[in-house]
C-alpha cells in the first residue's frame, strides 16, 4: 500500500511516517507543499527519510497560492469573524489539491494528514481531497491512534529518534507560510494569559519598532496588487517585501478567540503584517470605486466567503461563484494607495490615479460649486415621506 502524506515536518506529521509504517505496512510518500513557510526544505527533505519516507515531493507553490487563492480573497475583503485573514484556512485546499496530485503521481491509493480531531483543518484536507479524487481513501491518525497529546507525541519521536521542534518547554503550534504564520497551545490556551513576547516570529513590539514612519505606495490593477513605490513585482515577491516591512513596524498582529467549525472556541495569536498593510489598501481603494449599494454587497459576499473558505469548502460551486462576482466588482479597483506604517499600524494616507473614481471633488466641496442645495428640499420631502406618513397616523392615534 501507497500512502501519501501532507508533511509539514513539525511534530504530529514527524511521528505519522512511523506510525502508518507500524500499522498499515505502508509506503510513505511526504508531500510538503512550498506554500512560502521559512523552512530549509534540504532539512525537511533529509528528516522525512530518516523518518522512514520512500519518497518525498516538494512543490513550489508560492505563486500560485497568492495568485489563486491569497489574493482573490483580499479582492473580497474576506475576513472570518472581522479578524482573521484566513491564511492557514486559504492554504489548506491547495495542498489538498497536490495531496491528491502526488497521490495519482506515485500511484498511492490513501492519503493522509496530521490535523488533530478537533480542529479545522481535518474538514479542509478531507473535503477537499474529496471533492478532486473521491476514491482516495483518508487516513486521520489523530482520529486512529492512542496517543493523547504532544507530550505523548514527543515521547513517541523520541522512542522512534526522530528529532522534532517541538519540546515541553516549548509547546507552541505553529502554522507558517507566505501570508501569516499562527501559534496555537501552551500558555495561550489561558484567555486570561498575556501573549509572551517570544511568541512572535515576525513581527517586532509595536513599542520597540522604530521611532520614524515609513510611507509605502501600493499599485493595485483591478483588485490586484502589482507593484510597491513603483517597483513591478510577482504576486509572491510583493508580499515578501510588505511583510518585510510590516514586521519592521509590528503590523498585523492579532490574538483572536475563535469559533471552529468543530464547535470549540480556540484562542490563536496570529501574524499577518503584509495582509494587513494589502487589506487597509485595498479596502480605501474600493471607497471611491464602489458606490454604496456594491460597498454593502461586497461585505456580504466577503464574509460569506469567508465562512465558506474557514470552513473547507473551497471547492464548493457557491464559492466559485463569490469568487467571479469579486472579480467583476474589483475590474474598476485600480490606482496607487499610500500606506503609512507606525508602531503597529498601517495607515492610509492618500489615493491617487484611480481612472475609474467615483469621487468628485467639485461635488463634495463646502465652497461655492454646480451643486444645487435647493435640490435636496424635494430629494428629503420624498425620502421622508413613509417617516412623515407614519407621524401622521401616530398623531391620529393619540388624538382618539
């Protein structure tokens, strides 16, 4: 039997190679997606064989997860429960999809991941998986075996030597690629604890960033962002350098007690510095692209994708459909934004250059322009007319 495993090299995926080995005479094919994570792939690559894998298969991803997944969502706005840029949510249907891929490569008839069974990421790995290959079958260890925790799991690597990142002095859970990286356990699994400072891995203390602004312009294309001070650069790259400089300044930190879609509650500290800086740009551009009624729509259809992403469904028809009516709104989000980044925030400071702006600023000046005030006597006595009517029939009540 072939199976292929979504390997992060952290510690559940670390002691799941032996595992399946021991329990289904397997052969274990390591799929590590490069989704943008700072890890020395070489490394990763040499500890999945020691590990026990026969093969291992690393696929650059990094374009094609900003392109496709990471920037059609920043197109919509989406945030799940008005904090969480939903960068683990947004990767996981991607490396379901080379999950499967790798297993019709290497001939493998199962696959597998390391997501525990309270969590969300088990419903993002398995429906996606079963929406591009149903006939694979998926194989959960943490639903199988009887280990009960990571200090069972460290125990069990260090019975197997196989070395892990993970210690009892250091319990965190960290999920890192090119748009965030998350901490989950240890300590902050007490809402009432204080984040430690060590826990951060990208960006500085507000406190501690530098006591001088810096001022960045972002060049969006219909929605997409193309360019930094001028500088064209490819989807991935542009991110790079704005959590480069976000983190400087420590923007895009968030600590968020969360509803799974498990039904727990889980507290989760997260560090998004260049989805941060994208979202706020963005998100002042469409003010003066999209008028009121689209503005309004547009915040639906990003939380309702957003619920639909956080939840797995990915590949589900409605949000392909979300997806191609953020893509209509966003064909007149174009022009330069400049961002301001000071102590933890990133700022808007000006928008210029949009061609397709519905601002006007003849309209809205408070000095002598076209505009007519007297207009707005007939504009008012209609729009209150209900109010007007409705005090009417009141006032009759109270005279009976």
């Amino acid at each position: 039997m072939r199976i292929a495993l979504a390997y992060s090299g952290g510690l559940d995926t670390s002691v799941i190679i032996p595992w399946l080995k021991e329990h289904y005479d397997a052969e274990v094919i390591a799929v590590t997606v490069n989704v943008g994570q700072r890890e020395d792939f070489n490394v990763l690559q040499e500890k999945a064989f020691q590990s026990g894998a026969s093969e291992v298969w690393m696929p650059d991803c990094r374009e094609e997860f900003v392109d496709h997944f990471v920037f059609p969502l920043l197109s919509a706005g989406s945030r799940y429960e008005e904090s969480y840029l939903l960068g683990t949510a947004m990767a996981r249907p991607l490396i379901a999809s080379k999950l499967v891929e790798a297993a019709e490569r290497y001939g493998a008839e199962a696959v597998a991941h390391g997501a525990t069974g309270k969590g969300n990421d088990q419903v993002r790995f398995e429906v996606g998986v079963m929406a591009l290959n149903p006939q694979l079958t998926i194989i959960a260890p943490w639903r199988l075996w009887n280990l009960k925790g990571r200090q069972d799991e460290m125990a069990y690597a260090a019975r197997h030597h196989i070395p892990v990142d993970s210690t009892p002095e250091s319990p965190y859970s960290r999920d890192e690629n090119l748009w965030h990286v998350s901490h989950e356990g240890g300590v902050l699994e007490d809402p009432a604890s204080r984040v430690p400072e060590e826990v951060y891995t990208w960006t500085t203390q507000p406190e501690m960033a530098p006591d001088q602004s810096e001022v960045v312009d972002i060049t969006f294309d219909q929605g997409q962002p193309k360019a930094i001070d001028g500088q064209l650069l490819s989807g991935a790259n542009l991110v790079e350098v704005l959590n480069q400089k976000g983190g400087r300044h420590g923007v895009g930190r968030v600590t968020l007690v969360e509803n799974r879609l498990v039904g727990i509650k889980s507290r989760g500290v997260y560090e998004t510095p260049g989805g941060t800086i994208l979202y706020a740009a963005h998100q002042a551009l469409t003010t003066l692209t999209w008028d009121r009624e689209l503005a309004a729509y547009m915040h639906d259809v990003g939380r309702k994708l957003a619920r639909l992403v956080y939840d797995g469904l990915w590949f589900s028809p409605l949000t392909r459909i979300l997806k191609a009516a953020a893509a209509e709104a966003n064909g007149s989000v174009s022009g330069i934004v400049t961002m301001k980044l000071f102590k933890g925030q990133a700022t808007v400071e000006a928008i210029r250059e949009v061609p397709e702006s519905l601002y006007s600023e003849e309209l809205a000046t408070f000095e002598q322009s076209q505009f007519s005030h007297q207009d707005a006597a007939g504009f008012i006595r209609l729009w209150g007319l209900p109010s007007q009517t409705q005090g009417l029939a009141n006032r009759k009540l109270v005279d009976v």
